[in-house]
C-alpha cells in the first residue's frame, strides 16, 4: 500500500507548520492556499496594513523545536525579544516586566514568519503547494475536496482532490470547519467584540552619527492604555514598529478628517504623533483597513476519522494576550502526539483507519476545553492591557505575586507565566490561578486585619487626642481596603 495522503486546506502559520508535521511523519501532503504566493512582492503589497504583529512564546517555540529542524532558531533570528510592558501614561513611561526572572516574548512579524515557513516546506518532496486553491466543498462520503482555482471569476476552474485525511487550517471564517457542520452536530459560537484595529508603522529614527535607531525602547511592549481604548507598537528587526489602533467602530466612524484625527491624537497620544509623523500617521489612518475582532469556540474538533480543524478554523481569539499562533502552533505539536500515541503510520490499513478515529477523538477530548480556556483569557486580558495597567491595586497585586513567584516559585506561579512562558495546559493553568488567588486573598487579607488591628490599637492609645470621627474614618478606610482584597 502507498503511503496515505493528507490535505492541508490553508497556507498560513498553522497550515504550513503542520504541513511539515505530517510531512515528516511520511504522509504525502497537498497544502492548499486560496491567495496567491505570499512571498511574492506584488502580493506582499496587497496584505499591507492588514495584520497585527505577533508575540512568540513557549507554546509556539515548543512546537517548533519539535520538528528538529531547528525553526525555532530560525525564527528567533528573525525577532526581537520583549522583556516588559512600557506603559505610556501621560509624559510618563512605565516598564512593567513579564517575568521576575528575565523571561520574555519575541515580536514577530507574521508575513516573515509565513515566507520561513513556506521555504521550509517547499523543501520537502513529499509536500505539494496548491496556491490559488479555493476550497469550495468536501464530499465526506468519498473524502474528495472539490477547490477553485485561478485568481479571477473568468479565469477559474473547479478541481477534484483526493484526501485520506482533512485537516482545516483555514482561519476564522474555514470553509472547512462549515463543510463539516454540514455532516455533524457540532457545537459552535461565535462573538465579535465592538472593538476594531487599524494598523499603523513607526519609522526608524536618526541618531547624532545619522544612524537609524529604534524610535522606541525596542525590547518592550509599548502600550497607551485608555480605558476603551489603547495604541500599541511592537518592534520588527528592521528597527521599525508596528503599532495597532484598538477603540470601538463607533470611535473610528466619528474622526472622518485629518483635522479630527490629530485632534484625537493629539488629546491621547501625544507623544506617538512626533514618533509615528504626522504625514504618515494620516496617510496609514485612512487608506489601511479597518480589522474586525471575533471570537469563536467549537466542540468537537475532527469529524470521524476523517477531518480535523485547528487554530483560528477551530478556536478564533481577540489577539490581547498573544496567543492566537502560539496557541495553533501548540494544536498541532499536541495533535502529533496525540498520533503518535496511539501508533499511527502513514500506511492507513483497516485497522490503522479505526485507530486514526480513535485518536482525533482523543484530540478533540483533550484540545477542546483548552481551547476554549485561552479564548475567556484573552478576552479577560483586553480589559488588564486597556486599563488594569495603570491601577495602583493592579500594580502591588502584580509586585506582591511576582515577589511570591522568585522567593517560592512552586507556590505561586503569576498566570501570565503559566501561559506565555510553560506549556502547561490552558485549563490547568487557570484552575490553578484560581487556587492561587483564594490562597493570595487569605494572605492580602490576614495582612490587613493585621494592620487594622495595630491602627485601632493606636487610635485607641491617641483617643484622649482625636475626635470620635477621625477614628470612624481612619477604621473606614482600613476596612475598605480589605474588602477589596478579598475582591
């Protein structure tokens, strides 16, 4: 028997990352991509100002180092590391560190990270790239794709592919993951936010010698929080930034002119107009797209022992806290392991195909409720990024858990940590950040009724000195603060 065949519908990050997977497990593989080839100049122009940069961690490294190929080197090459938040309060700049022990995110930029992926995989002989291969529908009863190609209506045929396996890899809106619905029950939930992007671009600067520099302290995170909205930049290898507008629809159909846009600006973000440039900053406003926010959790993931759907086609997220890619990169190390447990071979036999169910049944059990876990974190760390940054209560219960973490660091682990810079699974870690917190508030809590004790104490001592409602107050204030301890 010849080995078996799987196709790969979407040439994105996740796509191509997992083509390479299966390619190296000895399937031959058929990746397929809708647009034309990226990496081409003609068509690099045309995805300009339509994404946001991307934060590489743990999750998304582990499942690079897996393959042996030495990506995850490759790719670091091609990033910059980002050890804290800067964040931008008035005239004043803030470093707030992701870790009490110097770990840090890289900046990627997503289009570089695609072009590595897809030289990577063109190397293999057993992987064909299908560009300009629109998924139109799948016949599950034959496991045949039916994809459109050609790049316009009058130019386009339709073609027939077979496939013993079918993973989607297409994105939010996978035209996989709905071909599939069509022949299950599958639990499915969408939910946009009132928040849109617009991407924006910082330019190098000069120095005294007339050398470009970072306009920005490169290895942060620069973030201008304003409660209902916020401008972030992170920076790119070619001393450049690429920041991203976040505010609510509403906000950006009210600022219609340049004279309102510097007005916004202006009243905001001040000191981003002399860094982005004011030419720039209303050219980049109004000609790049407006980015729409979703997010989507579905249950299960494959369908029989013959689809499966990962990263954004299975578990869209809000992009906060930086684990879309990480988070499908960790789908598709998890998937292999997951094969490789239970035995799988390219040579699908009877009883190999029974067993191949077995384990996409496994998958889909064990993938699911982490999926869904990082898609309720990221929408919880919108709120932190676009305001909770600047909170004083925010700020010491960070100080207080990060000093916990260095002096014991299996008691408490920051949750943060848990996510960016382990793998442990999404769910296990906010089941124990909640046991965490429980624990944090008993500690934070006992310290104040401590407190609260010696001031009474004092109040007390002095009372032949103060007025009655002095002590009313002093004793009000104590007691507010250990409320909100303990919330």
């Amino acid at each position: 028997m010849s080995n078996a065949t799987v196709a790969v519908v979407g040439g994105g990050l996740v796509g191509t990352l997992n083509a390479i997977y299966f390619a190296q497990r000895g399937w031959n593989v058929n990746l397929y991509e809708a647009r034309p080839d990226m990496r081409l100049p003609e068509n690099k122009a045309k995805e300009r100002g339509k994404s946001i940069n991307l934060a590489l961690s743990e999750r998304g490294l582990s499942a690079l180092r897996a393959t042996k190929l030495g990506l995850d080197k490759l790719i670091l090459e091609a990033s910059v590391p980002m050890y804290a938040r800067m964040v931008h309060v008035g005239d004043k700049q803030m470093s707030q560190a992701y870790s009490v022990h110097g770990e840090y995110i890289n900046s990627v930029d997503r289009a570089r990270l695609n072009d590595l992926l897809l030289n990577i995989a063109e190397k293999f002989e057993n992987i064909s790239i299908y560009f300009e291969h629109q998924l139109v529908m799948i016949d599950f009863d034959k496991n045949i794709l039916s994809l459109k190609t050609g790049s316009t209506e009058h130019q386009s045929s339709i073609v027939k592919h077979y496939a013993d396996l079918i993973v989607g890899a297409d994105g939010a809106y996978s035209r996989t993951r709905g071909q599939m619905m069509r022949r299950m029950r599958m639990n499915y939930e969408q939910e946009y936010i009132d928040t849109g992007y617009c991407e924006l671009s910082m330019l190098p600067k000069l120095n005294e010698n007339g050398e470009s520099e970072f306009a920005l302290d490169p290895n942060h995170l620069h973030i201008w929080p304003r409660h209902t909205f916020m401008l972030i930049a992170l920076p790119n290898p070619d001393k450049t930034f690429t920041c991203t507008l976040f505010m609510p629809f509403d906000m950006f159909n009210e600022i219609t002119t340049k004279e309102k846009l510097l007005e916004f600006f202006s009243t905001h973000f001040p000191d981003a107009i002399p860094l982005i440039g004011q030419e720039r900053l209303i050219d980049e406003y109004f000609k790049n797209p407006r980015g729409s926010l979703i997010t989507i959790k579905s249950s299960p993931h494959h369908l029989n022992g013959q689809a499966v759907i990962i990263g954004d086609a299975a578990h869209a997220m809000v992009p906060f806290y930086g684990q879309g890619m990480n988070c499908g990169f960790q789908d598709i190390e998890v998937l292999h392991q997951v094969l490789d447990h239970h035995g799988i071979t390219p040579v699908l036999t009877k009883k190999m195909k029974n067993q191949l169910e077995k384990a996409l049944t496994d998958y889909s059990n064990t993938r699911v409720k982490d999926a869904h876990a990082i898609c309720d974190l990221a929408m919880y760390n919108h709120y932190e990024m676009r305001s909770a940054v600047t909170s004083l209560r925010y700020l010491a219960r960070k100080g207080i858990e990060g000093w916990i973490h260095l002096w014991a660091p299996r008691w408490v682990i920051p949750l943060y940590t848990m996510v960016s810079f382990t793998t442990i699974p999404y769910s296990k870690a906010i089941e124990r950040w909640h046991k965490q917190n429980f624990w944090l508030n008993v500690v934070l809590g006992t310290v104040s009724m401590v407190t609260l004790t010696g001031l009474t104490g004092v109040i007390l001592f002095n009372k032949n000195n103060r007025k009655e409602q002095n002590y009313r107050d002093i004793i009000k204030t104590v007691l507010d603060s250990v409320w909100k301890n303990f919330n």
